[in-house]
C-alpha cells in the first residue's frame, strides 16, 4: 500500500511537471506563431530550426501522452 501510495504521489508531481512543459510549449509555439505572421520570408536556418523544435515539441506531447494512460492506469489500481 505505501509503494502505491508513493507511485501515486511521483505520477502526481510527474503531471505537475509534464504541465509545466506543456505551457511551456504553448508559449514556444505562440512565439512562433508571432514569428511567422510578421516575417515574409524566414532564413533557411530559422526554418531548420523551428522544424527541430516542432520535432521536439512533438515528442513532449507523446510523453504527455503516455504519462497520462500512466496515470489513469494506476488511478483503476488505486480505485
């Protein structure tokens, strides 16, 4: 029951985390938005980049994603 309990309480802290990453996110993505929209024509390196961080944001999602399934996986243990 106490490593339940104690899973329970790291997969708590690991959402607050994962959260935090994801406004995180939504700010990046709001910057690049505001990027786009007063810019013409990007450099070609701009544009490299802006694709590896989507790439990048793309797997916080997934990990969000996962932690999630985690959690409500261990919310029907705990139940």
């Amino acid at each position: 029951m106490e490593q339940l309990t104690t899973a329970w309480k790291q997969y708590g802290e690991d959402v607050q985390q994962t959260a935090q990453q994801v406004r995180m996110v939504q700010q990046n993505i709001e910057q690049y938005a505001n990027m786009v929209q007063n810019t013409v024509t990007l450099p070609v390196d701009t544009m490299n980049r802006m694709v590896g961080d989507f790439n990048r944001l793309s797997g916080y999602v997934e990990r969000v994603s996962a932690r999630t399934g985690e959690i409500n996986g261990m919310k029907d243990l705990y139940n």
